[in-house]
C-alpha cells in the first residue's frame, strides 16, 4: 500500500513568472501521486527557509519543498544568498529529520531560469522526487 505524504511546499515570489511555473509543476506532480500539500508563499526567496523552519514548528509535514529563483545581477550577491539558503535548507532538514529539497534555482541570467523553470527540465518534479527517495523504507 502506497503512503500518503502531506508536503509543505514553501515559494518565493520575486519573480513570479518562474516561480508559477515551478509550483506549477510541484502541484501537478503532487496531485498526480495522490499526495496532500500546502503552499505558502514569501516575498523572496531568502525568506523561504523562515517561513518553513515556522510552519515546521506549527503542524506536521513528511516533506518539504522549497522554490523560487535568484538571478545574477552585476554583483556576487546572488552566490552568497544561494549559499546562504543551501546552507540554512540542509541544516534544517537535518535538526527536524525531514526531506527539505531546494527547487531554489541559482541562475546566470532570465533565460537560464526560463529554460530550467519550463516543463521539459522543470525542477521542481525533481526537488518531489529527491523528498521521496528519502522517505521511502
């Protein structure tokens, strides 16, 4: 018998065209499996972790998926946020023994992200797919 998980998925909204199509994407695969799900979204995706390490605290997840986009701008500014919320995601997931799988996309420029935001290479089936492998026995 298939278990039924309940995944928290967690999107930031600062560029909301990739973004949508990244959850999306969670939500049609999620549905798919006949799994539950929650969405909240975050101005940006710095806010991302915070808002899951709240809702961790507040109810009970087997899963959780984190989305959104940063783009390189004239600064390294997008590798330390990167880093950052990589860093902050894992440890996380490690101190709450959960899957927490990064569909943060760190991307070079908008068309980079618009390629790995579309279906064909949609990350966020993949980010779904990782959290499972983790769960299962």
């Amino acid at each position: 018998m298939k278990k039924k998980y309940k995944f928290l998925i967690v999107t930031s909204n600062f560029y909301p065209g990739i973004t949508a199509s990244l959850e999306e994407e969670a939500i049609t695969y999620i549905k798919s499996m006949k799994y539950k799900y929650e969405i909240f979204r975050v101005q940006g995706s710095l806010e991302v972790p915070t808002k899951i390490s709240i809702m961790l605290d507040k109810k009970k997840y087997d899963a959780v998926i984190a989305l959104g986009c940063i783009i390189k701008g004239k600064t390294d500014h997008y590798e330390f946020i990167s880093q950052a919320i990589t860093n902050t995601l894992l440890s996380l997931s490690i101190s709450k023994k959960i899957p927490i799988t990064n569909a943060i996309l760190s991307c070079r420029n908008m068309k980079q992200a618009l390629d790995r935001s579309s279906r064909k290479i949609n990350r966020a089936k993949e980010a779904i797919e990782a959290a499972i492998s983790v769960l299962k026995e």
